[in-house]
C-alpha cells in the first residue's frame, strides 16, 4: 500500500529542523547546515553530488532507504529554494542543477503560480497554490502506487502531521543544539496523532527513530 | 573541581522531562513513569529498591555514574514530594522511605519553611526558601569539594541552566513521545549558554548524551 511517509528528517537535541534566517547563503538557516553532518559522508549522500565515495554502514542505508519506493515528493516552497513571494523569473530550478535527485514528480506548496518545471532525470516541479490536501491528492496520483514523501522543510512537515495525512516518520537526531529556529514537535502532540510505536537505531553519527502508528 | 551537574535526565524524543497532572499516584505526571522504563531494570536502580539482581551494560554505568563523587543534591520540591503549598505536618519524607538512595545533604527548593529531616543512611533533607543562588552555595559548603548533582524537576534543571549555574549534563533520550508536559529546552538557548561539546552514547535502551561547555 502506498505510504506517506517524512524520511531522512534531521532533529537537534532541542528539537529544531531548521535554524534561523533561511537564506541563499544558507538554506537551512543558521546552524542548519550542521544537523545533516551525519549524512554528508555517507556514500549515498556523496554520490548524489556525482562523488563515487564515501561511508557505508547504517547512517548510509537511512539515505539508500528513503530513496526507495517514492513515487512523488511534496516539499515546502521555502525547501525549494530561498525566493519568497512572487516568482520574479523561471530562473530558479531548485538546488540541485539540471538533474535533481528525486526522479520523480515533485509537488512544490506555494501561494504563488507558476508552470511546471521539467528537469533531467524524471523529476517535474509542480508548483501547487491550493494546499496540502489538494498537493496530496495530486501526489497520489503521480505516485501510482509507490510512496509518497514528505521532503520538509519544517512547516510543511507540521502541516501533514496536524492534518493526520502522514504514516511513517524516520527521524535522525544528531547530538548537537542549535539554540533557536525551527521546532519540529512543537505544540504537536504525537501520542494523540496515533504515533506509539517506536523503533531505535544507532548510526555512526545519528540516532535514527521510525515512527508508525501502533 | 567541583562540578554542578545533571545526570540521569530523561527526556522524550518531544523534549518533555515530566507528563502533565503530577500527582501521588503519577509523581512525575501522565506518562512521565515511562520516560524512565530505560532505567527500572538496571542492576544499580533495582539496589535502590533492595533488589539484587538487574541488568548491567551502558544503561547501567549510566545509573551507577550519576551517583559518584556526589557530595550534595538539590532538587525542586515537587521531585521531592507531591505536597503542594504549606507543609502541613512533618509526615512526608520524600518518595524513598527511611533510607534514601542519596546519602548525602539533600536541598530542596521551596516557599515553605520546614526544618532539615535527618534520614538514615547520611541522607538529610535542607528546605531552603530563598532561591537557587542560595541552594548552591548552601550545598557547596555541605559537598566539600565533591560534585553538587541538580536531581530535577525540569523547573529546577532549567533555573540552574539559565542561571549559568550548570557545568555538565547527562541526558538519556527515551525513545517514547510524551505528547505534552515539561519541556526542558524550550526557551533555553544551549549553544549560547556555552554547551557546545557533545558526546553521544547509545545504551541498550536509551540515547546518552553528555553535554559540557567546550
């Protein structure tokens, strides 16, 4: 069956998934950057940079893993790239170059219209101005089956949960505090959403949480 | 040197140290029991209980370690019983029995004057009323020159925390959502307290993390 699911979504130990002050110098905002150290080595990771390198072990099955089976994505406009407010051009393809790492269609929340974004490899952005039901029920069709994940950022993810739409959460925490900006669980009561059931595992750099509902 | 440190604090992977509704029957609010499952079987937490069997490993290095080299603690009042306002009679002497498991002075934060309750086994509560600055340097005199551990509740970890008062931590994560609670870090900025140097340990229950000032 087809799961809606957040993978490969990285937490401080004080609960944030972004920092503060997104900006084109830094997406994640400050200190944001720093969360996903755990992932960066990890050959996997390296290889969507075009790297023929890096680490195997469990932190790279987490990022083989989230890859598998998704048939669509849904982000967060702010995830896609660091404009806000209207689309001034089509210049703006994401951060990735011609050829992104989803291969798959990829439903992108925005209040601002604009036209479908085909790039190399199999992934179109499309860009969807009324909400998250109606991104998810476009995603499911795409999907045709597989997958379809949550990619973030933060907002996006906490829109999904409070709405209920989402099935399966895994989590990396990486052991470092970024001290202000995006908190992921706040005001968010998980137990109440149905998520009791828990699975731990050690990487090499993260502790990796599966989430599901009992 | 003397160190000031939290050891043996559990939070969920929301961030809650305590559940909500703390009462006599759930000391350490709805759900708050379960937050410390990680640490009931352990070889030195069953001792505790006059027990002599448990589990040993991290998880219990982890509980043996926090109670070393202590040579005061202080805690909230509410950690030490669930009576709330004026102590109306002299009855309750904490959750422990007659021999409690700290062995050394024993200052609880209160509004309410009480005079000091000598237990067996070294154990002596202190009921200080004139706030956390005083606490410490009530129990630095008594721990002369060994550790003073800041037993909890998250109000009084997070007095100490903002104070500037703490040196070092022990975190255990349990792997379980609380849903709502106390949260330890919300507000609390840790990179800008000074905690920036992070060890992660994966016990066989819980995430360690020990947090120091770089």
């Amino acid at each position: 069956m087809s799961k809606i699911k957040v993978t490969n979504f990285t937490i401080s130990l004080d609960g944030f998934g972004a920092g503060t002050n997104q900006s084109m110098k830094e997406p994640l905002g400050i200190g944001g950057e720093e969360l996903h150290t755990w992932m960066f080595p990890t050959k996997r990771f390296r290889a969507m940079g075009g790297k023929n390198d890096g680490t195997e072990g469990i932190d790279n099955d987490f990022v083989e893993k989230a890859f598998e089976n998704v048939g669509a994505w849904i982000m967060g406009r702010n995830m896609f790239g660091p404009i806000r407010g209207n689309w001034t051009d089509d210049e703006w393809k994401g951060w990735w170059g011609e050829d992104p790492p989803y291969h798959v269609p990829v439903f992108v929340l925005t209040h601002y219209e604009r036209k479908p974004v085909k790039m190399k490899g199999g992934t179109t952005f499309h860009f969807v101005t009324t909400g998250v039901k109606s991104a998810l029920e476009e995603a499911k069709k795409a999907a045709d089956g597989r997958d379809i994940r949550i990619g973030g950022g933060v907002s996006t993810i906490r829109q999904f949960l409070q709405a209920g739409y989402v099935d399966e959460i895994h989590l990396a925490i990486s052991p470092l505090f970024l001290g202000s900006g995006e908190h992921l669980f706040s005001g968010i009561d998980m137990l109440n959403l149905g998520f009791n059931n828990i699975q731990r595992i050690e990487g090499e750099q993260a502790t990796h949480i599966i989430i599901t509902k009992g």
